[in-house]
C-alpha cells in the first residue's frame, strides 16, 4: 500500500438519533471501530424508588476513530444521523480532546451537563431565514433559544426563538 493510500485513523463525531448512542456503539465494535461514549451518572426518580443510572454525557453524539474511507459504513449504522461537519466535511477531534474528556469523566466529581449558551452571550445566526444577524441571548429553553435583537434606529428590540443548533457565540 503506497503512502497516499494509507491515512491515519482520527476521531470524529457521530450525531445520532435520541437514545441510540449505546445501539450504535456495539454496532461499531461489529465493524471493528474503536468509539468513545462518555458516560454520567445520574439519580433517577420513579414513584417507588431512586435509581442510579448512567447515560450519554453528550446527548446524540458518539465519537470514533476511523479512516474517513470507514465513513460510508458508519453512515448505514441504524440511528446514525451524520457526522459533525465544519465547511462541509467531517470534522476531526483532536486526540488531546478526548484524552481531557476521559480524564474528566474518569474523576466522576459532580459532573453535570451545563447550556453551552448562557443569557447574555452575543450570538450570530448561521443557518435559517435569520441568517447573519446578531443578537443578544436572552434566554435558553431545553430545545431552543430565545434571540434578543435590537433596531437602535426604532429604539426597539423583538426576541425570537430559535433553534439553538441555529446560532454561533461572537467571542
């Protein structure tokens, strides 16, 4: 095999259907891919009792380290929506990432999810009939965003709400 066909297999990130991460996990060790679930436990609560349980620390998402060329076969695992893209191609993780990510998740210290927004943040809209526009977050629902945006000629501001998959955060 000649140099230019051999490439290195890295980590990307696969996006999946609710609830299907574990599914899509033991269907990559069928396909000999390495993956990586990090997982949080969590207190659950029915009505006769409290249970510990572990679930995705990221929901939807699964991460694996392939040759891209494994792609295709990745994309016909049932519950495999995509692969996280940047510019149109899937985007790779640095090996240092997920490392940090393990370590994390090995500690087990109170480990929580938090909103990757937060009131306040100034954001733009990539995607959608809004796109380009800048705004103030002013609030963040469980599937949504409400976007603040301020017409200083009017001296008036609407809020709209909106995926939050839709906005990027303006550093």
């Amino acid at each position: 095999m000649s140099q230019g066909q051999k490439e290195s297999k890295k980590w990307y990130v696969l996006y999946t259907r609710p609830k299907f991460e574990r599914k899509i996990c033991k269907e990559t060790d069928y396909l000999h891919i390495e993956h990586y679930l990090p997982l949080l436990t969590v207190n659950r609560r029915w009505s006769d009792r409290i249970k510990k349980i572990e679930e995705p620390l990221f929901s939807s998402y699964v991460f694996v380290k392939t040759n891209i060329r494994r792609g295709i076969d990745l994309l016909q695992i049932p519950g495999v929506i995509r692969f996280v893209a940047s510019e149109g191609r899937p985007a790779e993780i640095q090996e240092g990432e997920i490392d940090r990510i393990r370590l994390i998740e090995s500690q087990g210290n109170d480990l929580q999810r938090e909103d990757y927004f937060t009131a306040g943040d100034e954001v733009i809209v990539t995607k959608g009939a809004f796109m380009g526009m800048k705004g103030i977050l002013v609030g963040s629902l469980e599937n949504g965003a409400r976007l603040l945006i301020r017409l200083s000629l009017l001296k008036q501001a609407i809020s709209v709400e909106m995926p939050v998959g839709d906005l990027m955060k303006i550093s």
